[in-house]
C-alpha cells in the first residue's frame, strides 16, 4: 500500500500517523491495514472522571431525602466543572488512543445523535453510549440511545405521556437521526410519538419504562398498525432501505468528501442495509479502491478538533490552565459536549470565516512556541511579538500557557529529512509561493519548521 494512501486512511479515521508507525506498516497490504486498524478498535475502555459526589448525593434523594437548595447549587457547580474535566480528557483520548477508529468513530456520533445535558453523570453515561455502539449494530445503537437520560431530557421523552404525547423526540429520530427530512409524513411522527410515550429514567439515569403512561392502543406507522412500542418504531423505520442510503450518506460525507459521490454511497447503503453493521459498512469503505482516489485525498477542512487534536498528535501539547483548551476551542467554532443545536455542526467551509482562518494559522506558534511566532526569513519579530500587552489581550484573547514535549516528536521524526516533513504533516500539495518560502527555511531546526508547516493554509486540509 502506498505511503499516501496509508497517510490517508489514518487522517480520516484518526488525526494522522507519525513517520515511526509509517514506516511499520509501509509493506503491509491494504487489507491486512484495515484488518489493524478494526483490530486495536475491537474493544471498549469506557471514558470516566469521578462523578462519586454526585451521585452519592442522587442515592440520598432516592432514599427519600429531599435535596436542599443549597446542595443542588453545589451539586451544578461540581457537574460544571466535571464538564471540563471530561471535555479534556475526551481530547486526551482522541490524541492517545490505540482504538483510533473507535474514537473517531465516537466524535462522528457525537454530531448525529446531537445532544447536551447539564449534569456529568448522563453527559456521561452518554458519551460512553456512543462509544460503546460506534462500531456496533445500529438498531441496537439506535434504541441505546432512545432510552438515554440525556435525550430523554433533551428531547422532551420524559414529558411525553399517553394524555399529550410530545413530538420532538419521533421527529428528530426520523428527520436527523434515521430517514433525512422528507421521508415521513406529520401523522407517522404523531403515531410514532405515542409509541414512545412512558419513555424516563430516574435519577442515577437509568432507563425507566412508566407503563402508566404508555399509550397501549393501536397506532398506524408507515402503513403499518399495531400496538407499537418506542422498539417498534424503530425495527419499522429500519425497514425503510432510506436509513440505510441516509446514514451511509452522513458516513460518506464525513469521512471520505463533503461532495457526495450518489453511486459510493448506494454501494455502503446495500452493505449497511443487510444487517446494520456499522463495523461491515466502514471495512467496504476503507476497503474500496474509491476510497483512495485522488480527488478524495488532502479536500477535507478539519473540523477545529481535528486541527487541535491533530497538533496535539505530531506534538504532544497540554494547557498548563485547563479553562484555555475549553476557550480555545470556542473561538475556533466547536466545543465538545456543547453541540449549538440539535442539528449539531454544519461542518465543510463552515469551519472556516475571517475570523478563524486567522486564529488557525496563528495557533500553531501559540501553543507550541509559547506565543512567541518568529519570523525565520527575515529575522524580525512578529506583529503578536510587539503588540502591546492590552492590544493583544483585546484582539487575541489570552496569551496561552502550554507544555509540550518536542522530545516526542523528535524521536518519530528522527530518520526523516526536514525536505521530506511536508509529506507527513500536510495532506496536500503545497502552492509554488509557499513552496519558495519554505525552501529558504531547510537550514532551521525540525521544530520550526514544523511549526511554519503547520501555519500553512494547507494544513487546514486533510
């Protein structure tokens, strides 16, 4: 398999791969390549910070104890800031797992099954949901996620009863989560709705099933009629060869082009449509010569936690104050666990406004030169350099305090040439004028010119 290609692959279901773990697999066949990768992502390491005060305080409101005003305060400033701390170690675990694709596979979920909550213990139980079925069946994934405590909340399923049954739940399934708009009608998310009435969860979050409040009579759904559960509902919608084409369509676009190739994707859809396989529809992915062609190669923009994990990847970096990873992926347009609606991120050239094309590529010397960005041609400081204090803080924020361990990258770098760093830190061609300039930088040291590598434009891509 190609040097490229391998490259290729690992951008799009991970956040790259050092020249080291290139070299390994460079003899290895595209089909012992992908039997690896499904290999190291085979299991499931739940992602967990302590949660313990919380929900040792849920079981004393179990017992019957009612919770003092001033115990919910404290119990919401502690789940706030259990918030950030999943947030960063999410970010750890995408930049250092070996379950690479499972990961990937988890922050692709992430923004189809959108959802946010404000307590840790079902954000969570969520999270882990999604990574625990990334890779798994997608009717069982599916109705996992119907019986979350975070979407019961999220969506309205635990006001959802049989004397006013509540919509939003039935249509977001349909419209974002299964078929696409347009593939059911007003009176299928109606029937459907009271097929998921008596939907809850109690305190800790786990699934609750009030019969009390199902509706029990008989409801009529894409043509068919019977007394439906909320599992039901789901088994029918999957019938539909539309969720097949729509979830494959979703997959297509995030992993391979933001320009939707109709035969590619009708091509998943009849894998993914035999048994809902997620695991067997990403292997025909990978797997198919298309997957690897050129114009499928360097043309996607990284969304901004590709971009700051994808750093955090060739150079292992840590925020010296955690509340900055959190504020830095703010002003970049996507912070985990915090989607800005239910239809989550838009993704493609949406990434991307005057404003965050500057921050890009600026960041790369923010956090691994310690806000210093020199300007090697010339020997002059840089404008960011010689800005006042105030002017700075104004038009930048704050001035970032990192760590990072250039040691590490050293070492994966250590048998390659600095005229061949390019091929491995950028996923295309580089301009004929960028090309120049980086040229009359080959006499500096492998770390800066990893870092003018990364403040390209053609770093945005992968």
């Amino acid at each position: 398999m190609k040097a490229k290609h391998i490259q290729h692959v690992y951008r799009r279901i991970g956040f790259g791969i050092l020249p080291s773990q290139l070299n390994k697999l460079s003899k290895e066949s595209k089909k012992k390549i992908v039997e690896h990768i499904f290999k190291t992502s085979q299991s499931f390491k739940a992602l967990k910070v302590d949660t313990s005060e919380i929900t040792d305080v849920f079981v004393t409101s179990m017992n019957g104890k009612k919770l003092e005003p001033e115990v919910r305060q404290k119990i919401q400033k502690i789940s706030r800031q259990k918030q950030i701390e999943l947030n960063i170690a999410w970010i750890d675990r995408l930049a250092t797992s070996e379950q690479v694709l499972r990961e990937k596979m988890t922050l692709f979920w992430a923004n189809h099954f959108v959802c946010e909550d404000n307590n840790i213990v079902y954000i969570q139980k969520f999270n882990n949901t999604l990574r625990k079925h990334a890779l798994g069946n997608f009717r069982e994934f599916v109705n996992a996620i119907s019986k979350e405590a975070a979407m019961t909340k999220y969506l309205n399923t635990k006001q959802n009863k049989k004397q006013k049954p509540n919509e939003n739940f039935a249509r977001e399934l349909m419209e974002l989560f299964t078929l696409g708009e347009g593939h059911y009608t007003e009176n299928d998310i109606k029937e459907s709705a009271k097929a998921f009435t008596g939907y809850s969860h109690n305190l800790n979050g786990d699934f609750v099933f009030r019969k009390r409040q199902h509706d029990a009579n008989n409801k009529t759904f894409f043509g068919k009629t019977g007394n439906f559960t909320g599992e039901d509902i789901i088994d029918i919608i999957l019938e539909q060869k539309q969720c097949a084409t729509y979830i494959c369509g979703k997959i297509y676009s995030y992993f391979v082009n933001d320009s939707v190739n109709k035969n590619h994707v009708l091509a998943m859809a009849d894998v993914f449509y035999k048994d809902y396989s997620i695991e067997n529809v990403m292997k025909f992915m990978l797997m198919s010569d298309w997957f690897y062609d050129e114009e499928n190669l360097g043309n996607k923009i990284k969304s901004p936690i590709e971009f700051l994990v994808g750093i955090k990847t060739l150079v292992p970096t840590n925020f010296k104050k955690p509340k900055q990873l959190i504020y830095m992926q703010r002003l970049l347009g996507q912070t985990l666990l915090d989607p800005p609606n239910v239809a989550g991120w838009k993704g493609g050239r949406n990434w991307i406004d005057s404003n965050t094309i500057v921050l890009r590529l600026k960041l790369p010397s923010l956090l691994l030169n310690s806000a210093y960005i020199s300007n090697v041609k010339n020997g002059n400081e840089d404008v960011m350099v010689t800005t006042k204090k105030e002017q700075f803080k104004k038009k930048y924020g704050k001035r970032f305090s990192t760590e990072t361990n250039w040691n590490y990258f050293e070492t994966h770098f250590k048998h390659v040439k600095i005229s061949d760093m390019s091929a491995h830190i950028l996923a295309c061609e580089i301009n004929d004028n960028a090309k120049a300039y980086l040229q009359s930088l080959e006499k500096v040291s492998k770390q800066e010119y990893c870092i003018q590598l990364m403040s390209l434009p053609e770093y945005q891509m992968c």
